[in-house]
C-alpha cells in the first residue's frame, strides 16, 4: 500500500509545484502580498494550478508511454514502469481537473477562464504541439505565462509591460533550455530512436538551441533592467536610508539591486545546461543547485524588503 501511494506521489510529480509559485507575481510585485484577501485568493490560485499541472503531467504520461520506455530516465516513470495502472491514472486526472475547476470558478470567472485555457493548451500539447518544432517550445512557455496571468486575474492586480515582456522572456528561456538538456541526454543515440523518443528533438541542432537560449536570455535581463529601472512601485521613500538631499533617482530606483542575483541566476542556469547537462527540468535544478537556490532566495529577500519595508 505504501509502496502505491508513493508511486502514485511521483506520479503527481509535487516537485513541479514551485512552477505555480509564479501566481503571486501580481501581488507581490503591485505591493498587496500581505492583503489578506488578496492572498487568500493567490493561495487558493496556486492550489488550482498545482492540481492542474499534476492531472496534465499523469495525461501526458499516459500518451507518452511507450516513448518514455525508451527513454533512459523516463522510463522509470510509475506509468510507464508499471507501478501505476494506466485506469488509475485516468481517475487521478479526470478527479483533480474536476475539483481544481470548481475552486477556480469559486476564486474569479477571468480566474476559471484562464484555467480552462491551460487545460486546453497542455492537452493540445500533449496530442498535438510537442510534435511541431518550435510550436513545442512556444506551448511550454506559454504554460508559464498562464501561471503569472492567472495570479493577475484572480486577485485584481496587474503586472507592468517590463514584468509581462520579462515573463515572456524567461518562459522560453526556460522552455528552450529544457529541449536543449532532452537533447544532450539523449544524443549518443541514432537519428531514429531520437526521433522514436521525441520527433521534434531530431530536428533541433544544439547550436540552434544555444542560439534560441543566448537571445532570451540576453532578453529576460533587458527587460528585467527596465522593469525596475522605468516601473518601480510607487511609494518608495527611503529618507530613512538615504538623505533627502540626494537627488530621486537614488531614492526610487532601489529593486535595480535584484538585477545582480538576476544576472548571476541566468549565467548559473546556462552553467547547468551546458556543463552539468542538466535542465530537462528546471525546478529539479533549482533544488539540487545550492547556489542558484541561494540567488533566488536572495532575490525574494531583496524584493520583499524593498518594496515592503524599505518603501514602508
């Protein structure tokens, strides 16, 4: 019995969660973290998205089955190594897409629609887009993206442009970078059990994905600068740190301090994929990577106390 309801754990893949993270952006970032309504609302949106993406990870599974007993790791997976019956990963999916939506229509309608959209996308991706090369990518990061609109629409507070075109930014980098590390694992293997495993991987190069990577990575810090150079939260008054004889611009533009972390977390992350041949998974790096983990978290701490205490 224990042995099941581990494999059936693994099946939900939680680590996948900290994905849905992303949902307290809007809040966070508009300065209405500690709104108790607000976070309520951004909590009960992370529970949805973190049922979501477990029913769509077992769906996807379901459809990969036979490609994943080829692969050198995924065929480990409690679907296709047999710990968990196909029947019971059906139930599981149909069960969390049916509760997540009801939650979903209680948080916001533009909430319940923005769900509904997700489901659409990651079935279209598992059916259709992960075999079109490029669209594959876009879908991945797409599913990102859904996760930072979704915490705008269910509680009422926008993200700027420079945060949303950063999003994007990330998204892809983030996607490609997965692609890029699926390829390493897999290419002492032919042309054709590449293919067999993932058809669009046989027609990336890795220096076609190394390009696709330094674009949007150079993207995602451009942005990123701009966002906290041109749209800082408003109410910064840091009189209590810096005199008030200083001009503005020292007294206002403090979260360009969190472009540092920033920079040093992309070089990291491109440090994993190219050396470490990691990335297939982005939030296992994370985990596993102490420094990055580090950064991020030094990252969270800058903002936090920016925007909440330091612009108190």
């Amino acid at each position: 019995m224990k042995k099941t309801l581990y494999s059936i754990l693994r099946l939900l893949r939680p680590r996948q969660w900290i994905k849905n993270l992303a949902v307290f952006a809007a809040i966070t970032f508009s300065g209405q973290l500690f709104d108790v309504t607000s976070l309520q609302k951004a909590l009960l949106a992370f529970f949805v998205f973190c049922m979501l993406s477990s029913a769509i990870y077992v769906v996807n599974d379901i459809f990969d089955i036979k490609k994943d007993r080829k692969h050198p790791f995924k065929r480990f997976r409690p679907l296709a190594h047999g710990d968990v019956k196909v029947s019971t990963g059906i139930s599981i999916a149909i069960l969390f897409i049916v509760i997540s939506l009801y939650i979903a229509l209680y948080v916001t309608p533009s909430f319940f629609i923005t769900a509904i959209v997700y489901i659409i996308l990651q079935l279209s991706y598992s059916i259709l887009l992960k075999h079109i090369t490029i669209i594959d990518i876009l879908a991945i990061a797409g599913g990102y993206m859904l996760r930072v609109y979704g915490g705008e629409f269910a509680t009422g507070y926008h993200i700027s442009v420079w945060l949303l075109l950063t999003t994007i930014s990330i998204s892809l980098f983030l996607a490609i970078g997965k692609r890029r590390s699926e390829l390493t694992l897999i290419s002492g293997q032919s042309a054709t059990q590449i293919a067999s495993i993932r058809s669009t991987l046989s027609h990336y190069s890795e220096r076609l994905l190394d390009v696709y990577a330094s674009i949007f990575a150079t993207s995602t810090f451009i942005s990123y600068a701009l966002f906290t150079f041109l749209e800082s939260p408003d109410g910064f008054k840091l009189s209590i740190f810096m005199p008030e004889f200083l001009p503005a611009f020292f007294q206002k533009k403090w979260l360009m301090i969190t472009i540092a972390p920033v920079v040093y977390g992309l070089m990291r992350y491109l440090q994993d994929i190219y050396e470490k041949h990691e990335g297939e998974s982005p939030e296992k790096v994370l985990l596993s990577d102490t420094p990055l983990l580090v950064t991020v978290a030094l990252w969270v701490f800058l903002v936090i106390s920016i925007i909440y205490v330091i612009g108190a």
